[in-house]
C-alpha cells in the first residue's frame, strides 16, 4: 500500500500542537498527502504559516467549510493521535518516501503504456522516468558550522583541487574551474569559442579525467578533426581537404595513441534531462570530471516555456543544478548577439548580449566574454601583442572575466592559433 492514512493523521496532529512542526510540514509538496481530508488540511496549516500564524485546532477550524464534516472529523483525530514532536522526521521521513514511491509508480505505468506505441518517443520516455528518479524532496537537514568547517579545511588541504583549464591566464585569475560551478563563454560567431572550450575539455580529459562533451552545432569528426589539429599541430585545412604531407602522417602518427587513449565522450543531446541522463550514466561508470556545452543556445528545454528568453532562463537554471548534483564543473558555451559589431565597429561585447539571454549571468559563477578587438593604438599595451601575433599569422585575442563569483575579474591576452585550434596566454618577461 503506498499510503498511509495515520500517518498522515498524526503530521498534521503534530502541526496543530507545535510551531515547529507546522513550518516544517508547510514546505512539503502538496501531493505529500495521499487522502483528500489530509491534503485540504494540509493547505490550511500551509496558508496559516504563509501568513505568520500559528495553527492549531481554533484557527484551523475556523477555515474549515462549515459542510465539510468530514474535514472537521478528521481534525480532531489528527489532534486524538498527536505524540512527541520528536517522532516528527521520523514520520515526515515515511510519507516521502511513500510519495516517491507513487511518483515513481505513475511514471512507470506511464512508459509502460508509451513503449509499445512505435511513434512514442524513446528519449521523452526515459526523461519522464528520470524526472521521477529526481523528483527528491529535500528533508530541512543542516550543517552546523563546525560541520562545513572540518569540510573547508579538508577540501583546503587537497593540492589537486583545482581544475586546470590549461589557459594560464585563467587559472591565475579564477583559480580555474571547481566542482559544483556553472562556467560560461561567450562570444560572437566565427569568434573560436568551440576551440576555446575544446582546449579546455581535452586538458581537462588529459590531466583530471572523464569529459563529457555536448556537441550541438558541429559532428563528431568536426569536433575530432579540431582536436587532431590542436594535439599534432597539423593545419585544420589540410585535414580537411585530406591534402596531408609525410610530416602531417608522422605527426598522426605519433599523437594518435595519445588521442585514442583521451577519456572523452562526445554526444548531441539537446535537454537537460537528457545530458544528466547520460552524465549520470558516466559518473557511474568510470567517473566524471567536467561536462562541456557548445553551446546553450541550441539546447531545447524539457518543459514547453511561453517565450525562448524563458526556456533559456530555466536551461541556464537547471545547468547550475546539474552541476551542484553532479558534483562537476560544468563550461556552457553561449552565442553573443552581432550588435557588438554594428557600425563596422569592433568593441567588447557584454554579458548582457548574450542572445536570448535569460538568468545566464546571474546562474553563472564564472563569464568569460571571448573576443577580437582587433588591432590596438601604437600606444596601447597591448601593441606588442598584436605584433606578435600578426608576426606568426595568429589572432590576438581578449578573454575578459566579466563575472567571478569568488574572486577578481580582468583581462587575459592571448594568441589564438587558429589552424590548429590553439591557445596561449601572452605575458611579459618580467
């Protein structure tokens, strides 16, 4: 049986003699409650908490419907079968779990009923099952302080705690990537964001473990033809066009082992549900270190929203979550609008250009704006980069941390290397 009548009796009983059980039992889903007298009263006490009151047998019954006697009834034996306030976990711990298991049910018999239709789609139906796996309602547990404490000082003490992102200028300023963050890296098109953020994953695959790589723009073997460029140093074009020297095969050659051996996945994937479907799948299953999205624009929500600004506002949303569940750092590749290039004018873009931008920014721990500003007064210092630069046939680019929720934001310059796919943080001797 997957409810429980006293049960759900005695929570509210509890929540009629003491505050604190009220606030508690007042944060819960509302379909908590199985029976229909348990759930009308449940949603007095909730709106009696809403508006700082206190609920008991009084202010509860002076909302009950002076026909609904079967609520009144039920009242007083929710108040007849009151114990301890400290049996209240206990109980609230049985009715959640007697709701995840009819959540869990409906889901079931759901998919069962889709899955001999062959136009059901398969994707829909293991999201469906997978909402209900996460469906999970948190209980009020804190950390004393002492607790997240002892947690900080042991997570101080790990030398390997931070996630390299291979641009030196990068990790110097933000400490590189962490556990549990939401990384995003905008630029406008044509700009090398999917090669920036492919350099990232592949040293981060190379140096910490598992990535898993969301491609929503290009194929596999676009992804992979970036990467053999960037790990050989061979021309992107002349992969291309197959038009490959002896060098180019002996280059192959030699980092062809190393590639093989990169612990990446690729995949194209559109939802959140989705990507945490397989991401958990990874996690489970050889560990997981970073996941990468090129990029957030192309994703599609799981739920249908009123406008695209929305249902880029709960993507954005349900990211950061994913990242905090998972317990990995999460680098989401975002579009900028082209209205910073209106004009003829090159200039800096903004967060706030980032196109149908939702709560992206505010989701963010880190924002990277990627761009080219092309080349810089004779005065400016940083001439003697673009010099450089434009010495050795590559682009000087900026990446400027617009937003870094723990520490400084600033400007990194650096060469991009565009045929083969690199990047390098330009410095100074000192």
């Amino acid at each position: 049986m997957l409810h429980n009548l006293e049960t759900e009796q005695t929570l509210i009983g509890l929540s009629l003699t003491d505050q604190e059980c009220a606030e508690q039992l007042a944060v819960l889903p509302e379909d908590s409650f199985y029976y229909a007298e348990t759930k009308a009263l449940f949603r007095i006490v909730r709106d009696i908490i809403k508006e700082h009151g206190t609920p008991n047998i009084v202010s509860v019954g002076q909302r009950i419907p002076g026909s609904a006697v079967e609520m009144m009834e039920c009242s007083k034996k929710c108040l007849s079968l009151s114990i301890s306030p400290t049996m209240y976990r206990q109980l609230e711990t049985e009715l959640l779990d007697l709701r995840k298991r009819r959540v869990l049910l409906a889901a079931c018999e759901k998919v069962a009923n889709q899955a001999s239709d062959p136009l059901s789609d398969v994707d829909e139906m293991m999201a469906s099952l997978n909402t209900a796996m996460n469906d999970n309602v948190e209980q009020a547990d804190g950390s004393s302080a002492s607790d997240v404490l002892i947690e900080w000082m042991d997570d101080l003490n790990k030398k390997d705690h931070m996630i390299s992102t291979g641009i030196a200028g990068i990790d110097s300023l933000t400490g590189g990537l962490q556990n549990g963050m939401l990384a995003i890296i905008g630029a406008r098109p044509k700009v090398g964001k999917t090669a920036l953020g492919l350099s990232i994953a592949v040293n981060v695959a190379r140096k910490t473990g598992p990535v898993l790589v969301v491609s929503l723009e290009m194929t596999r073997k676009e992804i992979m033809t970036r990467i053999v460029a960037a790990e050989t140093g061979t021309d992107m074009h002349r992969l291309v066009t197959k038009n490959l020297s002896d060098a180019d095969f002996n280059a192959l050659a030699d980092a062809i082992p190393e590639i093989n051996a990169m612990n990446l996945r690729i995949i194209n994937k559109q939802t959140p549900l989705q990507i945490r479907r397989y991401a958990s799948d990874m996690k489970r299953n050889g560990g997981l270190s970073m996941i990468m999205i090129d990029y957030l624009q192309l994703m599609k929500s799981d739920e249908n929203k009123k406008s695209r600004y929305e249902e880029v506002s709960a993507i954005s949303r349900e990211l950061k979550l994913m990242a905090m569940e998972l317990n990995v750092p999460i680098l989401a590749l975002t579009q900028f609008n082209r209205e910073s290039e209106q004009g003829g004018v090159k200039r800096k873009p903004t967060m706030a250009e980032a196109r149908d931008s939702g709560s992206i920014e505010q989701d963010a721990n880190i924002f990277i704006v990627q761009y080219a500003p092309g080349e810089p007064k004779i005065d400016s210092p940083y001439y003697d980069f673009w010099e450089a630069c434009e010495a050795d046939g590559s682009e000087w680019q900026m990446l400027e941390v617009a937003a870094n929720r723990q520490g400084p934001t600033g400007s990194i310059p650096v060469k991009f290397d565009k045929p083969h796919m690199t990047f390098t943080t330009l410095r100074r001797e000192a």
